[in-house]
C-alpha cells in the first residue's frame, strides 16, 4: 500500500490541523480514485471535531479533482473526468475513493474551485429549499444569509420564484445578499415587517432561530440546519403552534443523502454553475499548506461565502 499527504489533526501543529503522510486510499468495487484538485471548508466540520478529534483524524467532505482509477465494477466516470464529489471525512487529501453515486461529472465551464463549494453548502441550500415545496411567489427568510450556504440558498430560492429576504449582521455584506436576489435586512426584527414566511432556512440557532419560528406564516416551515450561535433555543410554543399547521424541520445532510444519490444532485447543481444562474462566492483562494490559518479564519466569520484550498505537489 502506497502513501500520500492528507490534512491531519496533529496536536503539535497551529490550530492543530497539518498536512502529513497517511497510507493511501483502497477503493471498494463501486468507488473511483480521484486526483483532488482543489477542496472548501465547511464550520461544521472543523468548528468541533478538529479541534477534539484524536491525533490523525482527517477532515474533509468537499472536493473536486480528476478520476485517476474508475470503479472496478464499471460504474460511474471514466479516467480523466473531471468531478465533483462527496465524502463524509478525509476530503482534503491529495487522492480520495468515492463511491460513484457520489460523484458527477463537470460541464467544461466550470473550475475546480466552484466545484468544491457545492458539496456541502451547495447540497444543503438546494435539499433544505426543497422542504418548503413550490417556492413560486412565496416570502423565504434565510438567515445567515452572506455564509457558504445562505448566499447559494438565496440565489435558488429566487430562482425558483421566491420573494427572498437574508438576515446579514454585518452592514458591509448587505451588497452581496442583494446581487444574490435577497433582500438584506440586519436582524429579525427587520424581517419581520416582510413576512410572515412560507419557509425559514436557519443556521444559527439560539435566540435566532426562537424568534424565527414567529415569523412564520400559517402551514409555513422552518428547517434547521446549523447551530453557530448555541444549540439551545427557548421557544414559545403558543405562538407557534397557533399559527396553525407550522413545521421545524431538522436537516441533517447525510441523514438526507441516505435517502438519494448525491451524484445527481451535485450534476444539477454544476449545470446552473455552467450557466452562470448560480454563482458560488470564493473569498479566499490559497493553497491547502494554509489549512490551520484558513481554517481559523473560517471559524471566526471573518469572510463572506466560501474558502477554497488547492491541493498542491
């Protein structure tokens, strides 16, 4: 078994987080062998578990590269197709073995570094919009609306018809929630005067998302899917369930790819990227060496949409 270098947790390390050697991927028949190319961080998977897991755990769920060894089984690209894909765990890696559901090939027009941001985020804003059904002229809150999420959340909400309004804490970011079809409001107070809603999308939790679930509309959903500002909401439960047939949806990525194939999924999103309907925004490009720097700059919000590493030699 060869060898390869992978972003590890190691204790000695800033951030706690460096590239080092680790045995190299063995596919199963229905996996390929990617060349990664480049790779974007996700809070959720650094926010905690790179910082607790044990020396060696290996981050990374997002990557984007080039098939090096198809499937044994003949399914999915052949070699030398350029992919997107999904793995829970051990992405940021100079080789991954995906199982090909997982993975779909890219439209020419779109660059590795776009399609490193629609994994996780991309997967996450399209899955959770679909909770709310026909989104055709119907009022969508999205909070956390200038993150990796929120700003793809925005743009296919409004695609899809939807009358959007993102919650953005920092005046500075109000511009890119607008380009991304929203209405940028600073807080939920805000909001509410453009409401009630047929779908809330939250990723912060706390008092947020209590307030939140207020501003629904009567049958309107709220779905769940981060927790940045604490995992504990206190809820009036009057307000909220005598608005009449109101819904809180936790939203769960894998527990939801469980059910359909990310490949698919991860195709669709590609092609809107190739016609430019969607617009992933990469504040950060830099190679992945700055893994322990980006990471922390991740976690500490202090950049707008998505950072994206490239796997270098």
């Amino acid at each position: 078994m060869g060898t390869m270098r992978a972003v590890i947790v190691d204790p000695t390390a800033p951030g706690r987080l460096a590239v080092g050697s680790v045995a190299a991927p063995v596919p199963g028949p229905a996996e390929a062998v990617v060349r990664v190319a480049a790779i974007s961080l996700n809070p959720g998977e650094l926010r905690n578990r790179a910082r607790f897991s044990r020396p060696g755990w290996r981050p990374g769920r997002d990557f984007a590269g080039t098939v090096e060894q198809p499937a044994a089984d003949g399914s999915g690209p052949p070699a030398g197709t350029r992919v997107v894909g999904l793995v829970d765990g051990g992405t940021f890696a100079e080789l991954v073995a995906a199982r090909t559901g997982s993975l779909a090939a890219l439209p020419e027009a779109v660059t590795f570094a776009q399609a490193a941001t629609l994994p996780v985020a991309g997967l996450t804003a399209l899955l959770a919009l679909e909770r709310g059904g026909l989104l055709l002229g119907r009022a969508v809150l999205i909070t956390g609306a200038s993150g990796g999420v929120g700003h793809l959340a925005c743009q296919l909400a409004r695609a899809a018809g939807a009358r959007v309004v993102g919650v953005v804490r920092r005046p500075d970011r109000a511009a890119l929630v607008e380009a991304a079809g929203a209405l940028a409001v600073s807080d939920l107070a805000a909001a509410r005067a453009h409401g009630p809603y047929h779908l809330v999308l939250d990723s912060v939790g706390a008092d947020t998302l209590a307030q939140a679930l207020e501003l629904l509309g009567p049958g309107g959903v709220c779905v769940t899917f981060g927790s940045s500002a604490g995992g504990e909401a206190t809820v009036n439960l009057n307000r909220f369930y005598l608005t009449g047939g109101t819904t809180l949806y936790g939203f769960y990525l894998f527990d939801e790819l469980a059910r359909r194939p990310a490949g698919a999924e991860l195709a669709r999103l590609a092609a809107l990227v190739a016609d430019e309907r969607l617009r992933p925004h990469i504040a950060v490009e830099a190679p992945w060496t700055e893994i322990a720097t980006r990471a922390q700059q991740l976690l500490d919000r202090d950049v707008p949409g998505k950072i994206v590493l490239h796997v270098t030699p």
